[in-house]
C-alpha cells in the first residue's frame, strides 16, 4: 500500500477584516397606525343596490322635509311592486325558479304562472323562458 501525501496549497492572501465601527443609538420608531380597511361589500347583496347607511332601518322617504308627516303618501305607494328572478335551484331532482316578489320569494317549476310575465316553459342553468321570453338570473320587472 503506498501512501501519498499532497503539498499544503497555496492560499490567496486575503485583506484583514474591518474593524467594528461604533453605531450610533437607533432612532425611535415612528407611530405607524395601521391603515384602516374600506368596508366590504356584502356578496348576497346584488350590486344594482344601494348600501344601507343604517343596517336595520328602513330608508328614508326622499321628499320635502319641510312637508308634514300627514302629507305624505304611505310609504307602500311610494315603492312600485317589482319582481326579479334571484336563481335556478335544485330541488329533489327538479329545477325551479327562485323568484322574489314585494309579498316574498317563491319557487316557481315550468307550468307555473311567473307573475307579471306568463307560464314558465323552461329553465336552463342561468335564465329561463317565458313563452318566448328569455329571463337571465338578476332580471327585475314591473
């Protein structure tokens, strides 16, 4: 068995390490106050609408404030009566129409009377037929 053994390399000579240099005293941190998020809009909200400023009250009537209460119509005659169609649901297998109405919602199935519009004749994925209207989800009518 021979044993070889290896010369000790030559290093490059490298220039000395700085020394420390004293730091001054850190400045202070500054108040940073964390930026305030803007509100989210609610996603079951449909973006047509306006956000209520008070959640829980009802809007007010915009009208002449300086009229009297008594002059005022109730506020049913002040909102026309609309419909709109909401979603296409599901249900036990069959689709039905999610329509909201200023009474409720209710699911209609093809055959039923939408108000205002007619007989459902069919529903797809995102819209339904009136007879030989087409009503995408979202739609309002009188």
């Amino acid at each position: 068995m021979v044993l070889y053994l290896f010369r000790t390399p030559v290093l490059p000579i490298f220039p000395p390490f700085p020394e420390e240099e004293v730091q001054s005293a850190p400045l202070p941190a500054r108040n940073t106050a964390k930026k305030s998020r803007p509100p989210r809009r609610d996603p079951f909200r449909p973006l047509d609408h306006p956000p209520a400023l008070h959640p829980g009250l009802p809007p007010k009537p915009a009208g002449d404030p300086a009229a009297p209460a008594s002059c005022q119509p109730p506020a049913e005659a002040v909102s026309s009566p609309s419909f709109r169609l909401l979603g296409i649901l599901s249900v036990n297998g069959n689709r039905k129409a999610l329509v909201s109405t200023p009474k409720g919602t209710c699911l209609l199935a093809p055959g039923e009377t939408l108000p205002g519009k007619g007989t459902i004749t069919h529903l797809q994925k995102d819209a339904l037929y009136c007879g030989s209207n087409l009503l995408p989800i979202g739609e309002v009518w009188p």
